[in-house]
C-alpha cells in the first residue's frame, strides 16, 4: 500500500478539498499542518519549488498540489492506492 502525506494549513481550502478527495477513495493519508510552522514550511517549498499547500506525496514522490491529485483521479491513478 502506498504512503500518502499530505502538507497543510487550516485556512486552506485547497487543502480541505485534497483530504476529502483522499477520504472518499478510501485512501489512508498523514496529514502534516504547517501552521505556525514558518521555517519549516520555508524549507519545504525551497525543497520542492512550490509555493503553495498543499503539497502532497505519494510514496515520497511530489505529485503537487490538489489540482494534480483531482487530475490523477480522473485518468484512474488513485484507485490502486
């Protein structure tokens, strides 16, 4: 089975929805909350050059943000996870 870890904040909607999309496959995730994380959340978008939660890994391997996870959902690619 794959790791699925998903970086967010709270006040992100994208976040909610990414985490709902992961919940109504029955995908088990680790949520990891960013909040009041500054340094740390700095070094997590210098790391994978995106400026934006959330950032979402599948087998430590980037796939992006919530709109390339709905894109991979709809060519079919969640279901094997």
């Amino acid at each position: 089975m794959a790791r699925v870890k998903v970086y967010t904040t709270s006040y992100c909607p994208y976040c909610v929805r990414a985490k709902q999309l992961l919940s109504s496959k029955g995908i088990d995730f680790e949520e990891v909350n960013m909040d009041g994380k500054t340094d740390e959340l700095k070094a997590l978008k210098e790391k994978t050059g995106l400026q934006t939660v959330p950032q979402i890994f599948i087998d430590d391997e980037l796939v992006g943000g919530f709109t390339e996870l709905a894109a991979k959902d709809s060519r079919g690619e969640l279901q094997g996870l």
